[in-house]
C-alpha cells in the first residue's frame, strides 16, 4: 500500500482507499453461483455455434433471451442479405428471409431459455443481492466463450464493502487500530476490560467524529473489527 507524509496528520496517509469493512458472504455467494450461470451461458454458445452464422454479440444474445429480436428472425437476416432473381421473378428481401430454410434453432432457443432459468433459480435460493449482478449483460463474448465481466464483480464486491475514502476518514481508521490493538494488548497481558463503544462516546475521543457521520461510522466499523479479532 502506498503512504504519503501530509501536513497535519500524525500518522502516514495510504493514496488508496482502506477497506473497514467487507460482506464476505455476499461476495462468496456469487463466487458459488457464477459457475453455473457462466456453464450455462458457454452451453447456449455452443448451440449457437452450431447454427454455423458467425459469431453473436453479447445484445444479440440478451435481444433472443428478452424476445426483443428471436433467434430464428437473427438467424434469417443472417442468411438472407438482399434480393433474389429466380427465372426472372424477384423475390424482395422481406421474401426471401420469409422463405429460405434455416438450421434447426430449437437446441440454441432451449439453451438461451436455461440461462435465464439458472439465473432465476439462483436468486430464488441465494438471495435478492444477486438479483441485480447475474444478469446476462454483465457478460463479455469473445468468440463462441463468455466470461463476466470484472467490471461487474468489483461493483458488486463495492456495494458490499465500507471503505475510508478521505484523508480525514484514513486518519481516523489507522489510529483506531493502533488504539485497540494496544488495547488488546493490555487486555492479554493484565486482564484490563477491552473499551466498548460507551466509554468511547463518553470519553468523545475526538469531536470531529460526531460532527463527521463518515468518519464516526469508518470508526464503529473499526471498532467491530478489532473486537472480533
């Protein structure tokens, strides 16, 4: 972690924000469920591979699940890509498309459908929190292989994080820790009683902290750590 030196803080300040606090179930509960949707997703690719029309965008591939644009309609356009003259006789675009065999689209319509199905059945038994990260857009294509997107775990894992963001809020952090760390320590080596948060409040360490809700709550949340320590 990188620190700098700033005029009027008594300890070195990190450059990035500190994490106080973390949801660590909600973040391996995705961990444990994104597997299956990403098999699920891979699954439907395969199938779409087979139909042997190129690659398919990742709005392509939400636009067939949503219905807005089906498979067999992208699969047409694909296949058929202007006018044909038969014998004389054209036969415009809209005809063509209308009228040209197409692959069978039922195995890639079923696989697209198990995606949502994954999705759904995940949320249904691990929790509303995945609700708005497992969704088809936060995946990446690249080929016929998805992957999801890092972007979407680091907005996940933020959401479910409490971090000290200002200089001020660092500051606060750090000696807190030093401050029950040494508690702890008196604590093992003569029985003295851990400070509560009442004492605390009582003694009101710093009267910033109560004007500053941020900084008052990166301390309690401080506080929590270094009890379950």
């Amino acid at each position: 972690m990188n620190t700098q030196v700033k005029e009027g803080f008594r300890v070195e300040i990190p450059t990035e924000k500190m994490v106080l606090q973390r949801d660590e179930r909600e973040i391996a509960r995705l961990e444990k469920n994104l597997p299956a949707v990403t098999a699920a997703f891979n699954k439907a690719l395969a199938e779409l591979e087979k139909l042997n029309v190129g690659e398919f965008s990742i709005e392509e591939v939400v636009s067939a699940i949503n219905g807005n644009k089906p498979l067999e309609r992208q699969v047409r356009e694909r296949m058929a890509t202007g006018p044909v003259t038969v014998q004389g006789m054209v036969f415009s675009l809209e005809k063509v498309r209308e009228m040209i065999e197409i692959p069978n689209v039922i195995p890639a319509n079923l696989a697209l459908a198990n995606i949502r199905k994954v999705i759904d059945g995940i949320i249904s038994n691990a929790g509303q929190s995945l609700q708005y990260v497992l969704v088809v857009g936060n995946f990446e294509i690249n080929g016929f292989t998805a992957t999801f997107k890092q972007e979407a775990i680091e907005r996940f894992v933020d959401h479910h994080s409490v971090y000290a963001e200002t200089d001020e809020e660092k500051e606060a952090a750090i000696i807190f820790d030093e401050i029950f760390e040494r508690v702890g320590y008196l604590s093992e080596r003569y029985g003295l009683h851990v400070v509560s948060k009442s004492v605390i409040k009582q003694n009101d360490l710093t009267s910033e902290l109560t004007k500053n809700p941020s900084v008052l709550k990166s301390h309690m949340v401080t506080l929590a750590k270094s009890k379950r320590r």
